[in-house]
C-alpha cells in the first residue's frame, strides 16, 4: 500500500471505532511518507482515546512543528497535557488556541478547568460563566470525550462551590446546580 492509502485506511478504522488499528495504520503511513502533519494528527486523536496522553501530546507537538497555523493540534495537545496534569502546559495550548479561533468553547471551557485547578478562580470564572448556558446541550459529549475530563470537571466544580481549600471560584448556586446534573453527580 502507498502511503496515502494507508493514511485512508487509518481515517477509515478510525471512524469505525477500530482506533487501536487505527494507530498501527498510521505509525505504518508515517513510515511510508504520508503527509506527517495529518498522520501525527489523526494518530495523536488515536492515542487520547486510548488514553495514551504523553505518547499523544508527541504527536501534536510534532504536527505543530510542521504547520503551526492551525488550532486543532494545539488543542488536542493542550487536552492531553490536562489530562497529564499539566495544567500550566495546557492553558498555554488553549490560549493559543483561542487567540486562532475565538469561540472554540471547548477550548475556553477546558482552560476555565485548568485555570481553577491552577488557583486562579478569577480566570476560571471569566471563562467558564459566559458558557454555561451555550454547553448544556453538549457537555456531556464534552465530558466525556476522552472519558478522563470528568475527573477534571468535577475537582473544578468542587472548588467553584467552595469545598475544596483554594481560592473560590464565584459561581452563583444555579450555575454550579447546572454544571452538577451535567455530571450526573448529587450535591456534596
């Protein structure tokens, strides 16, 4: 197979659900000289579903290497760099990401997580309040995305109702109610 049908055959068992074979087709199209940006890219997508953020975030780093003109690489990177617990690495990836496509909410979303985990409730709140009611329909795609942000989501959410022992984030009860039953989670 020629590199470029091998990168196809990637994007097909990946949208397929196949994403372990999904990987191994595209480790095998970067080899045979597939377009290196796209294949680093669908490969990274591959590895945070395996939940393989370290091995991911190389593969974004790498993508943006080669063209750092768009967003979608430093927002996966910065999702996998959230997921390691790198919150600083990922509020950079996010800003960057918002600086190159304004209303990416996910992105503002994510880093309003990071920020609230880093201690700074006053960011967190600027970007997770003016989107709370624009994410009720799809937070729990969000959530759920890599199967890892729920952890996330619900540390931020204990700080913005003041349970945790860092500065609070100011939500009003409603909106953290509201951010709880996307979580499915009860009331602490």
């Amino acid at each position: 197979m020629t590199a470029a049908e091998l990168f196809q055959e990637g994007q097909t068992l990946l949208l397929d659900g196949k994403v372990r074979e999904a990987e191994e087709v595209f480790t095998k199209a970067i080899d045979a000289g597939a377009d290196p940006y796209m294949a680093h890219l669908s490969r990274g997508v591959c590895r945070m579903h395996l939940k393989q953020p370290g091995p991911a975030a190389e593969d974004f780093t790498r993508a943006i290497g080669l063209n750092a003109s768009g967003y979608r690489p430093f927002y996966y990177r910065g999702m996998a760099r959230m997921i390691e617990g790198n919150a600083a690495g990922a509020i950079e990836d996010l800003t960057r990401v918002l600086e190159m496509k304004t209303d990416h909410v996910q992105a503002q979303f994510a880093r309003g997580v990071c920020y609230s985990t880093t201690g700074h409730p006053e960011e967190a709140a600027s970007d997770i309040k003016p989107l709370i009611p624009l994410m009720e329909q799809n937070v729990q795609q969000f959530v759920d995305e890599y199967g890892i942000m729920r952890t996330q989501m619900s540390k931020a959410l204990a700080q913005f109702s003041g349970e945790r022992k860092t500065p609070e984030v100011h939500l009003t009860d409603e909106e953290i109610e509201t951010i709880r039953d996307w979580l499915g989670e009860e009331e602490a």
